[in-house]
C-alpha cells in the first residue's frame, strides 16, 4: 500500500526528472495517480516506465511542446509534439471548454502524441464545468477488424461523462475491445491465464494464453458492433487529425518509434440547451431512479457508470493505494537511477 500524498509526491519528482516543468510534471502526475486510485493500475503510474525507456531510446520528447495548428471558431487542432499525452489531452479538454462557452459545442483534435492514461480523466474536467464531454483515442493495432484474424485498429477507447449535482456524475470509459489489452500484458507479466473470450491467437482460435493473444488479436465488444466503433475512433482521431492510424500507430510499451497516436476532445456546454440547474434536477432524478430499480437476483447495488471506480477511489484515500511490488520495484529502480532519495 501507498498513500496517495506519497505516490504523488514520487510522480511528479520522476516526471521533473524526465524534464518537464513543475507545472507539467503536477498536472500529468494527477491524471497517473487518479488512475492508480481508481484501480486502473494498468493505466496510472506504472506508464512512468514506458516513458523511463522512451526518453533513454528518444522515442518521447521532453518536455512535452504543445502548439496550435489549426483554430477554427469552435474547432481547433493540436499537435502534441510526441510528448506525454496526458499533457496534450487536458490542454486539448481545457481548449474545448473555453470554447463550449461561446459556441455550445467544440472540438479539439489531437496529433502526434503518445498514451493518455485512462480517458475519463479528461470528460470529468467537462462534467466539473457543468458540460458533457467526449475523449476518444486511438491506439496500436491490437484488433483484428471483424470478419479478420489480422490485428489492424487499436482497442481506441472512448469516454463520456456527464454531470450531476447532488449525485456522482455518469463517467463511460470503455475500450473498443472485450478488454483493455493492458490487462492483457498485466497477466503476462504476472504469468497468469486469461479468460476465454478476450483474444485469439495468430491463427484465429481463442486463447487463455496471454504471450499468443498478444501475439493475436484482442477481441471487439459485441462483435461486428466494437470492431465498428473501433474503426471509426480510428478515422475520427488519427486520420482527421492529421496523425497515425491503423497499422501505422506504434505501441508506447515497445520501442518501435513515435506512437503517432491521436485524440478527440469534446464538450458540450448544456447551457446552451437547458437551464443548468433544470438539467441537474433531471438528471439526479434520474439516476435516483435507476438506483431504486427493482435489482437482479444475487445483486446487491446497481452501479451507474464510472460509480464503482469513485467507490475505489474513496476507499484508496482513507486506506492506501494497492501497488504492485513489481511496478514498485520497477520505479524504484528508475529513482535510483535518476539520483533521486525517494522511494516506494
């Protein structure tokens, strides 16, 4: 276990020494953390060693320069300068609020940058300022459209929050696949099996062997309907935006060059539409009301999206973090090796 005050502490210090301001480091050490939090280990401070060996291999500039490309009323392009994308991604985020403001809806596009953490960091900035938001991202191929066996599109995730007032606000944040393939690599590294149903292997048979699905192809939630979501996350985030995709987006946990990988920002200002407060008056209604559904046998609650991940994250702050002693061991090491006194 680890304090979250501790964890964030080590965070930023790291990304300081990687050379991002302190500014950057505090605000990329944020969205890490709060994955951690949140029980998505695989997607919080454990990318801090993927960035350690892109930085020694120069696949990751730092720090991270982000600039405008393109600014269009209410839409905008950036480029992310292959830096930390969970940099680009909140800038990208913060630019579509401000615009939201003016024009109700705005969108920003993101290219040419690298892993973002978990995608619902970025729609909860929106939900805070009483809008909706969108984030999708694409990622290396890992999937295999359907109908194939060769993996082509990434399992490009995509994040809706929306915001409520007295109750948590509803954060979707899901993967185009069955699973996320970073779950895929945590069994690996742990030496465990996965479930039937994930992936398949080269060969298009189902796998409980995560070496041969990584090898493979990652399954699509629902079939035909995840590979389709997948493709169009893909079209939306890297070709619109003037970045990598399909096969051409490079995984950020091999160093096999820039990942290229690109991201939408949405934000819809619900103002624009409905009285705030009247919206908030609907939507707690609403979630009450889902709640207080007569519930399935054997289930003891009925948990609304992202619900369970603010339960997780409640209980890491009053009772510590769970953490790996692999990671630890791996950041440990990168401390040492950065001369810092720190340690997990």
């Amino acid at each position: 276990m680890v304090t979250e005050k501790e964890l964030r502490k080590i965070a930023t210090e790291i990304l300081k020494a990687y050379g991002e301001n302190e500014s950057n480091a505090s605000l990329a050490a944020d969205c890490l953390v709060k994955a951690d939090l949140r029980g998505i280990s695989t997607h919080g401070t454990y990318l801090l060693i993927s960035m350690f060996d892109r930085i020694q291999a120069g696949m990751l500039q730092i720090p991270t320069q982000i600039t405008l490309v393109k600014d269009n009323d209410a839409t905008s392009i950036i480029d992310g300068g292959n830096g930390l994308g969970q940099l680009a991604a909140r800038r990208a985020m913060e630019i579509s609020i401000e615009k939201a403001n003016n024009f109700g809806i705005a969108t920003t596009l993101v290219k040419n940058t690298n892993n973002i953490s978990f995608l619902g960091y970025y729609t909860d900035l929106a939900s805070q300022k009483g809008m909706i938001g969108f984030v999708g991202s694409n990622a290396a191929s890992s999937m295999a459209p359907w109908g194939s066996t060769e993996a082509f599109i990434g399992t490009n995730p995509f994040s809706v929050s929306i915001p409520a007032k007295n109750e948590r606000p509803i954060i979707l944040d899901m993967s185009s696949s069955v699973v996320a393939r970073g779950k895929i690599r945590k069994a690996s590294r742990n030496k465990e099996k996965i479930p039937l149903g994930w992936a398949i292997d080269q060969q298009g048979n189902p796998t409980s062997n995560p070496e041969e699905a990584l090898k493979g192809s990652l399954l699509p939630i629902a079939g035909p309907k995840g590979s389709a979501l997948a493709i169009v996350i893909d079209i939306i985030t890297g070709m619109l935006s003037g970045s990598k995709y399909g096969s051409d987006v490079r995984t950020f946990h091999k160093l096999e060059g820039p990942t290229g990988v690109g991201v939408f920002c949405m934000a819809i200002d619900i103002s624009h539409f409905v009285e705030l407060d009247t919206f908030y008056s609907r939507i707690d209604y609403y979630i009450r009301s889902i709640k207080n559904l007569k519930k399935a046998k054997d289930t003891s609650e009925i948990y609304l999206p992202g619900e369970m991940e603010f339960l997780r994250e409640e209980k890491a702050r009053e009772e510590g973090i769970e953490f790996s002693s692999q990671t630890g061991k791996k950041l440990n090491d990168i401390l040492v090796k950065l001369g810092s006194n720190l340690r997990l």
